[in-house]
C-alpha cells in the first residue's frame, strides 16, 4: 500500500493541528494514540497520510514549506508538535476569489489573513498542481462563507480526479446535484463541515441525545461558542455565519427525539466576548 497523497486547501489552524498529529503520531503506537479514536482504518495509519499539495493566499504562508506555514501567523492553534519535519512542498498561491473578507482588513496582521501579492492561479493550474503532485485527496479548510472559493475547489477536484473533504459549512456533499457529480465520475466526496474533537456542537448533541434517551423534554437550547482565532474574527461578518448556524442546527436537530421549532435551538456564535481589543487568545 502506498501512502495517502492529500492536498490542503488553506493552511490554517485546523491544517497546522493534522500535519502535526501526522507528524506527532509517527512515534507513537496504538497503546499511546491519545486523542485518536482509531488508530488504524482499512490498514491505514496516521503516519501513512502524505501532504503532496498545498494552497493558500497569506502572504507569510504561501512559497514556504508547509512544514513551515503551519506555524506562521495568523495560526495560533496549541503547538503539541514543533518538530514537523520539511516535506518540500510549498504552500502555492490559490484564487483568493471570497475567502477574504473586506472586514478582515481592519485588524492588525497578527489577528488577520494579509493577502500575498503573487498572481493567481486559475483553474487549469490548480488541476495541473493536483494532477503533477499525485494529490488523491483534496481537504477543504476554507473560512466560513468561501461560497464561491469552495466551489471553485471542488470544482478543480472534479477536473482532477480527486476526492473532496469539505471540512467547511458550504454545501458541496450535502447539495444532491454536486454530490451526483462527484457519483458520475466515481469520486468520493465527503462533507460537509467537521467537528472539533470535543467542542461545543459535539457537546451540545451527545446531551441533547442523552435527554432523548433519558425521556427528558426538550423544548429550547442555545450554544454560545466563543474563540479567538481567524476562524472567529472571520465570522464577525455575520452575512458569512449563516451556513455555520445551519449546520449546526441541523447537527443537534438530528439526534433531538422531535424536531424543535424554528428559533428553539440557537447556535449563536459569540466571536469575541468583551470586545475584540481584550479577546482572549483561545484555539481549539
Ligand atoms: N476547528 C474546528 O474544530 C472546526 C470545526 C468545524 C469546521 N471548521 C471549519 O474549518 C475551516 C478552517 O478552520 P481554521 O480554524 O483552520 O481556519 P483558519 O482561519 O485558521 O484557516 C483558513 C485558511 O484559509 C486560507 N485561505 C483563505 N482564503 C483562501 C483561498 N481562497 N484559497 C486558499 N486559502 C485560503 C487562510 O489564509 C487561512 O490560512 C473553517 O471554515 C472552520 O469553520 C473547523
């Protein structure tokens, strides 16, 4: 077996914590695996995934060693692995396209995604990228209401060939008609949004399952998140939390015993608690 080649659409936080339990895992076996919940699928292990592509449009990621970008800033995810070893794959510049928010010119640099000035690549060279590089997974980390930009990639994986993880709330795997053409062509796609390993949307389910199992009524629930990396600032452009609030509506609505009435689950997202100028620096 040969390793799992992916590509990484935007070399945020959530990329810097994967390459790193790639890297972290390498030196563990199935007895020390904290924080996995299988070590091993299909005779797969952690250390058998390869980043062979990587896209982004920061100025301090983009034509650095992934190994590197993972840790530029803005990233500010826990380093529980700082010795990620260089791979020689360089961040590439992707299609900025809405990805970039006009609010997130108001914030300073360390806060905030600073656009790099190198030229664009358009379709046929993001293809040719993922063809040359023997990408066989492309993993989408876009920030929250990339409509178009995740289109776009999608669109690209399509044209290579490739598999889509849409690990973002923009209905790619969820929408019939995208899905079928991913079906067509015999490509998987799998989406759409993750979870955090034990955040707030997982929380809220498993009690909302539990009340269900307890015969406990449940007439209303809200979820308050709050955070203080890009993710968040990004969100602070509510027009861009919608796809966020349905899906995770949706994530607690499905396991309640009847469905709540509309307004009876609030997931409202509380970026910055006490103003932006004193958030507290907080990442998953
Ligand atoms: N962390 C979690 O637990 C979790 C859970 C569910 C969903 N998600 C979603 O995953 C996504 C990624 O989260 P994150 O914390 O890594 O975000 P992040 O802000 O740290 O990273 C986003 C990255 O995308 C890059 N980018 C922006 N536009 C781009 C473009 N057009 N092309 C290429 N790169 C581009 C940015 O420069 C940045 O590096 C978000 O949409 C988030 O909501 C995260």
């Amino acid at each position: 077996m040969h390793n799992i080649r992916i590509g990484i659409i935007g070399v945020g936080n959530c990329a810097s914590s994967l390459v790193q339990g790639i890297n972290y895992y390498r030196h563990k076996d199935s007895e020390d695996a904290i924080g996995l919940m299988h070590w091993e699928i299909g005779g797969y292990k952690p250390c058998d995934i390869e980043v062979v592509s990587a896209f982004d449009i920061d100025k301090r990621k983009v034509g650095k060693d992934t190994a590197e970008a993972i840790f530029a800033e803005p990233n500010c995810t826990t380093v529980f692995y700082k010795d990620v070893r260089k791979i020689g794959i360089r961040v590439r510049m992707g299609k900025i396209m809405d990805g970039f928010s006009e609010h997130m010119r108001d914030y300073d640099d360390k806060y905030t995604f600073v656009l790099a000035d190198e030229p664009e690549p358009d379709m046929g060279e993001v293809v040719r990228v993922l063809k040359e590089s023997g990408t066989e997974i492309l993993l989408n980390y876009l920030p929250v209401g990339s409509e178009e930009a995740t289109r776009f990639y999608a669109e690209c994986a399509l044209e290579a060939g490739v598999a889509f993880v849409n690990n973002m709330p923009v209905f790619i795997a969820s929408d019939p008609a995208w899905a079928k053409r991913f079906e067509e062509k015999n490509i998987p796609i799998i989406g759409d949004d993750i979870k955090a390993q034990l955040g707030a949307t997982i929380t809220h389910r498993t009690l909302t399952d539990l009340f269900k199992k307890r015969g406990v009524k449940l007439e209303r629930t809200y979820q308050l998140n709050t955070g203080g990396n890009t993710d968040f600032l990004n969100m602070l452009n509510r027009i861009r939390l919608l796809s966020k609030k349905e899906s995770k509506t949706e994530a607690v609505q499905s396991v309640a015993a009847k469905r709540l009435d509309d307004g009876a689950h609030e997931p409202g997202v509380a970026p910055f608690s006490g103003g932006f100028p004193q958030f507290r620096r907080y990442c998953h």
